[in-house]
C-alpha cells in the first residue's frame, strides 16, 4: 500500500510494506549488535585473565592428572580457548614447567624469624621453629618437584636448576651465613657452616619427600621427627 501526502513545502511518498520490513531488519541488526556486545563483555573477561591465573589452575589440573593432562583440559578449566594458552606460553611442556615451578621461600621472614627465636630462646628452639617453617615449605613444594622429575620431556639439567633455585641455593647459602655468624660468636662450633647447613636441609627434603611417597601425614609423628631431628644435629654442632 502506498500512501502519499503534500504540502506547499515538501511532498513524499512511502510504501507502508517497505517500511514495515525496514523496521523489522533494524530490530534484528539491533538485537545481533546487542548480542554481540554481551558475548564480547563475556570474552573481554577472559582476555584480561592474568598469566598467574592460568599458572595456578593448570598447576591443579596437572597435580591431579599428572603431565599427561591435556591442554583442552586445561583451558576448558580456565575458561579460554586452547588458541589463547598456546598464545601465552608456546607449548604445553612450556606450560609444564611454568604452572610446576615451585615458589621460592621467603628468606628473609625465614632468616629473621630464626634470628629473634635464636636471642629470646636459645639456638636449639631457634633450629626446631626453623626446622618446622622449612619444612614446610618442602611440604608445600615435593608434589610440584616430583611432577617435574618424571616428566619425560624434563631434561636433567632443567631438573637441577629448578631444584637448586627453590631448595639448594637460597636456603643452604642463607644457612650457612647464619651459622658463620654464630660461629663468630662462640655459639655453633668450628665445623664448616655448609656442611651442617646441607645435614640439617638433607634430613628436612628427606622427611618431606619420604611422607609425600609414603602420604603419611600424622601430624603428632611428623612434630615428633623434627624435634629428634633438630635435637640429633643440636646436640652435634652446639658449643
């Protein structure tokens, strides 16, 4: 149906049909665009999710299903696409050692925790809070360490460096400056600091590792390890 009007100013004529198809393509281009914007809102989410975040998901999926855990696994738990993780990291063994690298202790809450129990306390009780926090930390890590250990692709030397990062260097360095300082003082005897830095680390990595084999976790067998551990070695190296 066409409909035409005039005036001494304009004149027009429009077809009613042709309109009403028009109106019907604009609410259909709007509702596309509306639909549009909310699914990219959803997306936008996952583009600003942090590598950290992904690291610490893909760490819980490779801790449950160990290295053979699939990267669509391991994005569909994220929430992004396989495209986007391979984006981040390159590869899925990149991706590996990434999310199973284990966290470096805080040395200096470790070191100064020590310090303070060592003067209000005495060195043996100093060596059992130190033992405990250490131990720990061992705790925390031996999953993520024995993961990256029989992981196929790991080859030694990455095994090395990433043990020597988070358990040899940082804490056995900062050990034996401790006890060198102590020995200073009269406290410790005149044994090389690194030899009894590395007995003392030895026997924490070796409970740690022995109960995550074992998975004994007696909390009452395990407090009483630590205290015949530190009161074996006390009992060693005291003047």
């Amino acid at each position: 149906m066409r409909v035409g009007y005039k005036s001494s100013v304009y004149r027009f004529t429009f077809d009613l049909d042709s309109t009403h198809q028009n109106i019907e393509r604009v609410i259909k281009l709007l509702s596309e665009k509306l639909e549009n914007s909310i699914v990219g809102l959803f997306m936008s989410r996952h583009k600003t999710i942090q590598d950290h975040e992904i690291l610490e998901i893909a760490r819980k999926v490779f801790l449950e299903k160990g290295h053979t855990a699939t990267t669509r696994e391991i994005a569909e738990a994220v929430g992004i696409s396989q495209g986007v993780l391979y984006q981040r990291f390159g590869s899925k063994d990149d991706l590996f050692l990434a999310a199973m690298h284990p966290s470096q202790p805080d040395l200096d809450n470790l070191f100064d925790t020590f310090a303070e129990k060592n003067k209000q306390d005495g060195l043996e009780i100093a060596l059992v809070t130190l033992a405990k926090d250490i131990l720990a930390h061992f705790r925390q890590v031996m999953p993520l360490i024995i993961q990256i250990s029989t992981h196929p692709t790991v080859s030694l030397s990455s095994l090395q460096n990433s043990h020597n990062q988070v358990h040899a260097q940082p804490i056995l360095a900062r050990f034996a400056e401790e006890l060198s300082t102590l020995q200073g003082l009269g406290i410790v005897k005149d044994i090389p600091p690194l030899t009894i830095a590395r007995t003392f680390i030895a026997s924490l990595h070796g409970i740690a590792m022995l109960e995550h084999l074992s998975s004994n976790h007696n909390a009452e067998h395990e407090l009483l390890n630590i205290e015949d551990v530190v009161q074996i070695l006390y009992g060693g190296v005291a003047q």
